[in-house]
C-alpha cells in the first residue's frame, strides 16, 4: 500500500499545477493575514494583541482550501482527461486500493498545504505580535488547535475534490462545481441560513478553527467540527471508491 | 495452460452486444493476431482480458488466471491499448516511474524500457510534444516494464510511421521468438499484421467468423496458378488434356485451376514455350477478411484488386 500512496504522490509531484495550488493558497493565506495584522483593532476585526485576535490570524492559514480542493480533483480527473486511469488499473487492477491510495495521497498534500499556510502564518504573526507590543505567550494551545483544524480541513477538502472528480470525471466540471460551492453557495448557506452553515464542511472547519462567526449564530464546538469533517471525509471517501470500482474503463 | 484463454465471452453495451460469445487461446511463443473491422469488437475482448471491462458472461483468463487476481500483473502481463494517453505535462521517464513506483519495480527499468522503444534520448522531455508514434512507442515502454511474458497491443501500429510499423514487426516476433512471449495484437489493417502473426482470429459484429493460423486461412482462398508468356496460349490443350481448366484473363496470360505449378511448368517446357511468369495465385489476408466480415446485406464487397502473389510470411 505504501508503494500505492508513492506513486499517487509522484503523480500529484511531477506536475506543475501542484506548485501553482500551493503558491494560489499561500498568496491568499499571506493577504488574509497581511489584512488582519494591518487591521488589527479597527472596523470591528479583533485586535492581534488578544486571543481571539490571534486566532483569527492564524485560521488565515487554512484561506486556500478550495486549492486544496483543485489537487484532489485533478488527481482524478486527470486520470480519465488523460486516459491514463487504464495505466493505473493495469498496474493495480484491485481498484479499491487504487482509490485507498489516492485518499491517503490527498490527505499528504492537504497536511503539505496546511502545514505550508502554517508556517506563512507564523512568520507574519510573530513579527505582527511585536509590532503590536502583544506577547508570543498568545501563541498557546489554541493556535495549536487552529493549527490542527487547518491541516484537517486542508486534507477534507482534497479528499472532497478527488470525491467530486470520481462523480463527475469531467475536470473543468468538477473544478466549477467545487469552487462555486467553496466560494458561492456554501458562503450563501452560511449567511442566510447559519443554522444550516454550521453544518456544512466549511462550517465545520471554522468550528475547528474556533473563529467566531461573523453573524453571531455559534458554530459547533470544536470537537463536533472535527467529527464532522471526518464524517464528510468518510461519506466522499466511499462515494470516490463506489463510483470508481465499478465502472467500465472503455 | 494457454497464456491467454477466452471463453465464451459476451458483453453489451446498452442495447449493443458489443461481444457475443468469443473463444480462443493464444499460446507462449506464437503471435496471433486479432482482426476485423472497426467496432467489431476487438477492444472490448482485450479490455475484458485485461479487467478494466467487465464481462456479462464468459470468462477472460491470463495464464489461467483472471487479471484481477493477478499477484503482480504487469509482470505477467504488458498492454498497449487504444484511448490511452499521457499527462502532456509529465516527462516520458517521470511516466514510467510513477508506475515502477506502483508496481514495485526498480525506478530503472524506466531508462532500460525507454532504451528498447527507442526514447532514451527524450525521456526527460514532456510528453506534450511527443509526437503519436513517439507516444505508442511510450505506451510500448509502460508494457514492457514488467518484462511480462504475454502482450498484449490494441492496434499498436497506429500513428507509426512505415519505419516504425516495420521496426514493431520485427519487435513483435523478437518478443515471440527469442523471448517466448505469448503476443495478441490486433488490428483492422491486414496488412500491418500479415508479415507478423503465426494465427490468426477474426471477429466481425461482435461474433467471431474464423480461427485458424495464417497459412491455413490464406490456402482456403487458392486462386490457380497464374502463367504468363509470349506464346503461353498453346499450353491450353495440354493443360486442358491433363484435366485442369484454364481462363485467360489477358492476352499471354493463363489462370490455371486444378494443376499444380509443376504440372503447368513441365506443359512450358514440353511445349517450347519461353515464360516470363509462372506463381501460385493466393488469395491475402485482406481478401479473405473482406469476404469473412462482409456484413449480409451490406454494401457489395469491392472488386479484389491485385490478389498478393508468393507465400504469406515470407517478407518481414
């Protein structure tokens, strides 16, 4: 199996669009966290120098999941776009540890991505920090707990992506679907209806992060986030294998 | 054990029957080539073989075995099928590792498999600019990877170049001859097989129509023996007299039926007669295949031009 999550992860490495998520999602992490330290104290956005403050910064780290999103389609997508899922199969005709080995591989690059958006978020916190006159004692447990609901939704959303391209097969399909969903529909839910947002992945994700929501309604605690992002993982995991097992590969 | 055994094999396709009822074997050291039309089935049989189709009846074994339960399967078998391709943006090398990464093997068996194709010199150039020959030779590298001992290649001459169609026959019956392989290849142009294969399966609408080796295949449509000469016209009645009948299909040529050459060539010297030609007439693949796959109340099959003279098999 370990050989199967190698070979997904050199698929996923020996290409480029790999590098142009990453540098997609860092660029994103860096305005939100450049905004924030900038902002910090105005307009309502929690001053840096208190523990809320702090952990909004640091969830910044988790702003590019819908990259992550991208990998994990492209993953496979990539695969029946360029017909190379026959290679695959050939090799490794048990389809279902094909499919074992491309979750294992997204949830490396969503731990990758996380901990890239981690380390940007560190170093523009810690200089923001003493600029500010706060001290590094505010980096405590709960931005551990941030950091570890970033590298858990950056891996969710991977597997998503790579669930919503074994549905749909079609590349630009499953990209449009995933990122109007991240950008468009979910961020409607969560307005109009956060009863229901915080249900949602990205609803989970801030409950993990432990942000406050920006319209008052609670999310849950970060303990029912995390259960349900892995029980959206485990849902798309087994939609990704249905879908992919059982198909003919003409 | 056959290296590879089909077995009643059917599969639809919706309301098509894309395969119905197929059966043959291929055995180690021989090539058999697969032929018939387009859409008559072929890569439907081999993606069955190879498990990426699922059968509705029948089976599809691989030394006895089904693909699937192959403990390492590209060691045991190597493909090169229709509507496969590459990542353009994957260098050709970074291709193979992926999959020697998959498969367990040595990342060096990517360089020594580009070597046999050919691609040595290109295997860290993306395959967006591969030319379709440079990338079937590719897909022949991903086969050999294993150093499997059966083949199998879906139209795998498609996209070469007439170079690249020769240098495949002659690697194809190295495979088959010095390497003992079993090779299944299939094809709806006779003649890039027709130099190739040892036997020969025909599948036309999914059903197969003849199986048999080539040699077999192409002494069923025994034309006579054809003579030529100036004065050929007065070997007639000795012909005629030793009881074959002769046609005389152009002036100073003779189509004899029911003579051997070496009745017609005793009549040329008894007679005197100078002869510029003298050949069993056989029917080619090609024409035989026209006649098997000719669908019943299709379009009249065209006139057979030119029917290939000499023994099948003896060029490469």
């Amino acid at each position: 199996m370990t050989r199967l999550v190698r070979a997904e992860l050199l698929k996923v490495f020996t290409t480029r669009m790999v590098w142009g998520m990453l540098a997609l999602s860092l660029g994103f992490t860096a305005i939100g966290l450049v905004a924030l330290s900038v902002l910090s104290g105005a307009q309502g956005v929690p001053a840096v120098t208190g523990p809320e403050g702090v952990r909004n910064l640091f969830s910044q780290a988790g702003t590019g999941l819908v990259f992550a999103f991208v990998i994990g389609t492209l993953l496979m997508t990539g695969e029946y776009r360029f017909q190379t899922i026959t290679y695959t199969f050939l090799v490794t005709p048990r389809r279902e540890r094909v499919v074992a080995a491309k979750l294992a591989a997204c949830a490396v690059v969503g731990l990758l991505f996380g901990l890239a958006g981690i380390a940007l978020a560190f170093a523009v916190a810690i200089p923001a920090l003493l600029i500010r006159g706060a001290s590094l004692s505010l980096i405590g447990g709960d931005v551990a707990r941030v950091c570890a609901g970033v590298v858990g939704a950056m891996a969710l959303y991977a597997i998503l992506g790579l669930a919503v391209g074994s549905l749909l097969r079609n590349q630009v399909a499953a990209i449009v679907v995933g990122v109007g969903w991240v950008y468009v529909l979910e961020s409607i839910l969560v307005a109009l209806l956060p009863s229901v947002g915080k249900w949602l992945p990205g609803g989970a994700a801030q409950a993990v992060y432990g942000v406050s929501s920006p319209f008052g309604s609670g999310y849950l605690p970060a303990w029912g986030g995390a259960a349900l992002l892995v029980g959206y993982a485990a849902v798309f995991a087994a939609v990704a294998s249905l879908t992919t097992i059982r198909r003919d590969i003409t | 054990m056959p290296a590879i055994e089909i077995r009643n094999l059917s599969k639809s396709f919706g309301a098509v029957r894309a395969v119905d009822d197929v059966s043959f074997t291929v055995e180690a050291g021989t090539v058999t080539g697969y032929l018939g039309p387009n859409g008559a089935g072929k890569t439907t049989t081999l993606r069955s073989l190879l498990g990426l189709v699922a059968p509705d009846s029948g089976e599809a074994l691989v030394n006895g075995r089904r693909y699937a339960d192959l403990a390492r399967p590209v060691c045991e078998v190597g493909a090169v099928l229709e509507a496969t391709n590459f990542h353009p943006g994957r260098t050709a090398r970074d291709h193979l590792r992926v999959l020697c990464a998959a498969a367990g093997l040595p990342e060096a068996r990517a360089e020594q498999t580009l070597g046999q194709v050919g691609l040595a010199d290109v295997a860290r150039k993306r395959v967006a600019g591969f030319s379709l020959g440079m990338r079937q030779r590719l897909a022949l590298a991903t086969a050999l990877l294993g150093e499997p001992r059966i083949l199998i290649l879906d139209e795998p001459a498609n996209g070469l170049d007439p170079g690249g169609i020769q240098w495949l026959r002659g690697f194809l019956r190295f495979l088959a001859d010095d390497q003992g392989c079993a090779v299944l290849v299939s094809s709806h142009v006779l003649a890039e097989v027709e130099q190739t294969v040892d036997d020969v399966v025909i599948i036309a609408g999914g059903r197969m129509v003849r199986e048999g080796t080539l040699a077999e295949l192409t002494s069923a449509g025994d034309r006579g023996v054809r003579v030529a000469g100036a004065g050929v016209e007065r070997l007639r009645a000795r012909l005629e007299a030793a009881g074959a009948t002769v046609e005389s299909p152009q002036d100073g040529v003779l189509l004899v039926h029911g003579a051997p050459p070496e009745t017609v060539g005793q009549a040329a010297l008894d007679e005197r007669v100078v002869l510029s030609e003298l050949v069993r007439e056989r029917s080619d693949l090609e024409a035989v295949f026209m006649e098997l796959t000719a669908a019943p109340g299709g379009p009249p099959p065209p006139p057979v031009a030119g029917a290939v003279t000499g023994a099948p098999g003896s060029a490469s």
